[in-house]
C-alpha cells in the first residue's frame, strides 16, 4: 500500500503544480480529485490519510485560500 500512497502524493503535487500555474479550473480539479480518491479506494479498499485530503480540500478551496481580499 505503500507504493500506492506514494503514487497519491506525488499525484496531489502535481495537481497543485497545475493549479498555481492556472492550467486547472475548479471543476477540472474537482474530476481530477475525485478520480484520484476513488482510485486510490478501488485499489487499497481504504480512503486517504488525513494529510492527503487536507492537501486535496486546499485544491479545492485554492481560490478562497490564495485570494488577498
């Protein structure tokens, strides 16, 4: 399971690469998200560790997050 946690990671990392370069709009994001949760579910039969969802909910809030207003 290791090598699949791993996998996520550097998955999620590449997400965020993407999404401060703005090459992903939220609703891409969140197909890209969702993909990578039930990936991960369908091949470990477990859900995420907490710091995987943490880093996954701050893509998706990356807009309310990263505003200076």
């Amino acid at each position: 399971m290791a090598d699949y946690k791993t996998q996520l990671h550097e998955d999620i990392t590449q997400l965020q690469a993407d999404t401060k370069r703005g090459e992903l709009p939220r609703e891409v994001r969140m197909g890209k998200i969702n993909t990578l949760i039930e990936d991960y579910f369908g091949k470990t039969g477990e859900m995420p560790d907490g710091i995987a969802l943490e880093r996954l909910s701050d893509l998706i809030l990356y807009e309310e997050l990263t505003d200076d207003d």
